[in-house]
C-alpha cells in the first residue's frame, strides 16, 4: 500500500464536556440520557441526522421482550410510544421507527444533552494513554471535541481500538462474523390472509412462541417461516442460496407493513469501508429478488409494494473490547452474581445457540434454533468491568462492542439490554467526571442508588 504524508493543520476545539458519547444508536442513546440525568455536561455525536441506529437506521423496529420486563429508559421509551399509539406490545414490541426517532431526540434534548448530528467520529485524542476527546469530520471540515470522560457507542469499538485498546473480531476461533443484513419494509399486506395460511400451515413456521407470534388482538405480530415456498424458490435461483425462510418484524397491523429481515451478507468486513461498500451492492441485489418472491409467492401479499430500505447496513457483530472482565455465557446461565453489576436483564435464548450463525444455513433444516428449539427465559447480570478497555484510561466502551466472548454477545444484543446498559455507564461516566476520579477506580456498590434514581435494575431484589 502506498502512503502519502498529511500536513499538519490547527484543527479548532468547537465543543467541551464532562461526559462525550460517540454514537447515537441504542447504546449511545442510554449513554447520553443517563450522564445527563446524572447531572454532567453531555454531547453526542452521530453520523446520521436522528437518533436510534439500529432502530431506526437499519429499521429493526421491534424488541424482543414483553412489555412488564423491561427497565431504565428503555421502558421510558415504550411507555411513551405506547401513550402516543406508537408501539404495540405482546410477546414481543413492534414499534414505529419514525416516532421512536422523535422520542428519543425530545428525551435527549430535554435532558440537556447537546446533540450534534451528520458528524462522524474520525480519530481519538490520545495523550499517554488517556484519551482526552476525539476528532470529528462533517460540513465544518475537521474539528475537536474535548470531555473529562469519553463513551465509545459506535458498534465497532472504534474509538477504543484507535486508541490502542485490545480488540478481538468476531469468533474468537476462526474471527467469523455473524452475517450483515439490510432491512427493508413492504405496504399494503393483507393480514388477514397471511395468517389464515399461517394457522392452516403450522409445520411451515417456527414452533417458538417467541419466534412466532401471532397475536393480532394485541397488534402485534413476528412471523418467522414459510419455510417451503422460501426451498423452492432457492432452488430455482428466484432468492440468495442462503436463504432459507421468511421473516416478518416491526410489524404495523393497522397500516398493512412488515419489516423484512432476510438479507444475510456473510464474510464481509464491517470495519473495512470497501467491503461494506460490496456489501450494500449485493445486499439490494437480494432485497430485488426478496420483493419479488414476496409479492408473487406469500399468500397476502400479492399486491404489497416496497417502501422504503435501511439507510444504515445492519451490523450484528465486529470487534469487542478485550476489557478488565470479559462476560461469558457460563456467567449468564449459572446468573451468575457480580459484585460490580450495573444492569440485570432477561433473555429468550436457547443456551450455546446462534440464532444468526457465522457459518450460514440460518433457518434451514439443520437450524435447530429456528426449526425445533423453544426458547427458555433467562436472568442475568452485567458487570461495570466489561466497559472499561485495557491499556487505555478515559475511556468506557457499551453496545455490543463490549467486553464479553461471541456466544455471550447472543445474550446481550438485543436492543433493549443495550439502551440500559448504555445509560448505566454513562451514570458513572457522570460520576467519575464530577468526582475528578479515572472510571477504573469508581466504586459501583456505593453508587447505585443512581442507577436505581433512573430506573435501573441491577438484581432481581432491587
């Protein structure tokens, strides 16, 4: 690779905080509501022009949970689509992405927080290992943004790895990742039909009552299968050879739309901007024949049409922090309790299952998770140690980029866990920065009556 030497240039410091998320999705949502609620000088900066990533973005408008286990500001959120008529809540919540994005921005803007969109995080401020702020890019050119305490909230650790921290990619044996997805939403289904099929046809769909739900009473629907038609168009080359079923999230019963999460890009570098460039190219190319197969083969859906695609590719895993703790999956079935825990969740999961395998055939004959498994529901703590980053102070890293092993990521994932855990460490990111301590030496037991002022669960007692 050739290299050219930049110029060195002044570059302005428009902005200072005590506490600097960087990322806006469900993380980096948390992120900045808790700091500022716990009374600290909040920016966040995103690259799109709203708030919600993978939410909104990658329009995955759905949290696999029921309504009476969630916590923290994620049940802050779904109280108040429910109250606007925006979210419908069962087995699952199907919400509307639009409003969650109006939600969440007028959250963050009550709370203080200075938002700062269309702005990407380009490279850490490092000074002997600490990180002091971040340069960013967007219409003013390069610009520095400085804060007592950092949150790295980009999915992909980019900050921490930038900074010098150890990282791991995907798998820890062969660095698999599981497959990228672009979502994409269809208009003008008939429900009504779809689902006579489904009760007519149940050996089509999964036998998980999580996986399948059907519950139009509550409006609220995730439809997972049709698993034949999906095998004989395969086989005539009508959809991607790694497709092997359908499935319909983000559900809005009354206006006929489904959510399709069905594109899977396997063996694409998320971190690598020329492979997430082939990635976009041959993931419409499946959103083309997906369309296609739907309007012509799914009983209901004959005169669907497509509305709208993910502006953001969804990423399901990249790299993690090797941190000062690293969350294993023996930690979660056993529950595990940790002495510095900040947030405790449930999860529907079938222990040492993938429900998105690295290795493809998801949802074919041989995956057992989406063919015969029914899920159990699982409680578990997360510990503050799997924030912090090794070799770099400064600097706390939430979303799925954390310190936990790839079977562990199954667990945590899921959007409504990661908008808690976010604002967990940003309370302490608040504190430290208030207290003039290194977030490595604060104490959680003493400070978690600030979690609980802010709805946090941190144990089944609490």
């Amino acid at each position: 690779m050739e290299f050219l030497r930049e110029e060195a240039k002044r570059v302005p410091i428009i902005m200072k905080a005590e506490v600097l998320v960087c990322g806006g999705g469900p993380s980096g949502i948390g992120a900045a509501i808790g700091a500022a609620r716990a009374g600290a000088k909040t920016i966040l900066v995103e690259r799109n022009s709203f708030l919600g990533g993978v939410a909104t973005a990658t329009i995955m408008p759905i949290f696999l949970m029921d309504r009476e286990r969630l916590n923290g500001f994620t049940k802050e959120l779904v109280d108040e689509l429910v109250k606007q008529e925006k979210a419908w809540c069962g087995t699952v919540i199907n919400f509307d992405p639009e409003a969650f994005k109006q939600v969440a921005l007028e959250k963050l803007d009550h709370a203080g927080v200075t938002l700062l969109f269309n702005t990407w995080v380009s490279e850490p401020i490092v000074e002997n290992g600490t990180v002091k702020g971040i340069f960013v890019e967007n219409k003013s050119g390069r610009q520095a943004i400085l804060a007592e305490k950092i949150i790295d909230a980009t999915g992909d650790a980019d900050i921490a790895y930038r900074a010098g921290a150890p990282c791991v990619f995907g798998r820890e044996t062969d660095h698999k990742i599981r497959p990228l997805t672009i979502n994409f939403r269809i208009g003008n289904i008939d429900f009504e039909k779809m689902l006579d099929y489904c009760q007519k046809h149940p050996d089509q769909f999964s036998p998980d009552r999580f996986v399948q739900v059907v519950e139009p009473e509550k409006k609220c629907l995730r439809i997972t299968g049709f698993f034949d038609l999906v095998e004989e168009a395969r086989q005539n080359g009508e959809v991607d050879k790694d497709c092997h079923y359908i499935r319909f999230e983000g559900i809005d019963f009354k206006n006929g739309v489904v959510t399709v999460n069905n594109v899977r890009l396997y063996e694409f570098d998320p971190t690598n901007g020329l492979d997430l460039s082939k990635a976009e190219i041959e993931g419409r190319k499946q959103i083309s024949q997906l369309v296609n197969f739907i309007k012509s083969k799914l009983p209901g859906c004959e005169n669907a049409f497509l509305i709208d695609t993910s502006c953001n590719i969804g990423v399901r895993e990249s790299r993690r922090i090797i941190g000062s703790y690293i969350l294993n999956e023996a930690d979660i079935l056993n529950n595990k309790e940790i002495p510095d825990r900040v947030a405790m969740f449930y999860r529907r999961h079938n222990p040492g299952q993938d429900m998105h395998n690295p290795d493809r055939q998801e949802g074919s004959k041989t995956d057992l998770s989406a063919r015969q498994l029914h899920r159990n529901v699982y409680q578990y703590e997360v510990p503050y140690r799997c924030f912090l980053p090794q070799n770099v102070d400064n600097l706390l890293v939430v979303g799925r980029a954390m310190s936990q092993n790839h079977q562990a990521d199954t667990w945590t994932r899921g959007m409504f866990s990661m908008i808690v855990i976010g604002q967990a460490a940003g309370i302490m990111a608040a504190v430290a920065a208030q207290s003039g301590i290194k977030l490595g030496d604060i104490d959680v037991a003493s400070n978690r009556s600030k979690l609980s002022a802010q709805n946090i669960v941190f144990n089944s007692g609490n």
